[in-house]
C-alpha cells in the first residue's frame, strides 16, 4: 500500500472542513489546517461563484456602472462585473456577456478576453475573468432586483483617469481591469 503523498514545500493540508454560514451569495466555511512544519490552524475561507468584469469600450472612453455598495455605505462607479445568480451557470464569456446586458443594456459584437484576477486569494479562491468589449450597442438593462438603484453612464477615459487619481473610482476590480487593458493596449502597438 502506497503512503500518502505529503504536502509539497510551502503547502498547507486540509485536515477538516465544516461550513459556518450559508446564503444564495455565498458560503462561509472553517478550515482546520496542518502548516508544513506539523503546526495546525484554522482558515476562514469565504466561497463565492467566480464573476466577470466587463470592460464596455467606444470612443476613447468606457461605460461605468454606479450603485450603493452597502458595506462602504458609499456609492462607487466601477465596470460592470458580476457572478451568474444561484443555479444558473456558464462560460465566462457568457457571464460577461449577461452582466453587460443585464447592467447596461448594451451588448457588444466583439469581445477579446485580458485576463484573470483572484479577487481576494487571502480569504476565497474566488476569480474574475476580465473582458473588453466592443463594437456596442445599446439596449434596456434588465438588472436584478438588488441592482434597482444602479446607474449608467460613459466617461471619457481622461475623466475616467482623473476619476482614478481623485479616489472618486476605488473598485480593485475596476483598477486591476484597467492595468489588463493598458498592458494590452501596449502589447497591441
């Protein structure tokens, strides 16, 4: 009988899991762990489905999206992004293409994949893939039910930029985007 494998240089085992808290977002769940060196510990991973961000481009500039995001108590203008709701599933560009409609109205008949980000890898294994979207146009949004104070609009990207520098866009999401689409934009020339 072969011995189990043992854990890779700088690899943490699962030694037990059990989930704390559930709802139709997301999971909560308490990982007991065993460090490399024998030592044991626990991680609270937040399980949540991966998501898509949508870069919606024409003219020189971008569509934004701005709702109340209720753990800020602020309002925040970012890319439209989002996951497929409970039960429902897909490709990423699939999800990309439903939260683009669903946000904005608008779909987009090309469509160019930049990259993916690990939304927060020190409490979830939750990804986004980011998309830039182009050759638009416009319809109505069919947004959710919680996404009844959403509102859309295009900035320029100069203003777009300022929006950055000025603190006035803080989504990473939105950020770590954009940084895709300047190094594509780079590699492109």
């Amino acid at each position: 009988m072969a011995e189990p494998a043992k854990p890779q240089p700088g690899t943490i085992r699962t030694v037990s899991s059990r989930e704390v808290y559930r709802n139709p977002w997301l999971s909560l769940r308490e990982d007991v762990v065993e460090r490399p060196d024998g030592t044991r510990g626990i991680y609270s991973v937040v399980d949540r489905p991966d998501y898509a961000v949508v870069i919606a481009a024409e003219r020189d500039g971008f569509h934004l999206v701005d709702q109340y995001r209720y753990p800020i108590g602020a309002r925040r203008w970012e890319f439209p992004q989002g996951c497929f709701p409970q039960g429902r599933t897909g490709t990423a560009e699939e999800l990309g293409r439903a939260e683009l409609s669903e946000e904005t109205g608008l779909s987009a008949r090309s469509w160019t994949a930049l990259g993916t980000l690990s939304a927060w890898h020190g409490a979830s294994g939750q990804e986004a893939t980011v998309f830039l979207a182009t050759d638009l146009r416009t319809g109505v949004p069919r947004r959710e039910h919680e996404e009844q104070d959403m509102r859309h609009r295009w900035f320029p990207r100069a203003e777009f930029e300022r929006m950055v520098r000025e603190g006035a866009i803080r989504d990473d999401s939105t950020l770590a985007a954009y940084l895709l689409l300047l190094l594509h934009e780079r590699a492109a020339q």
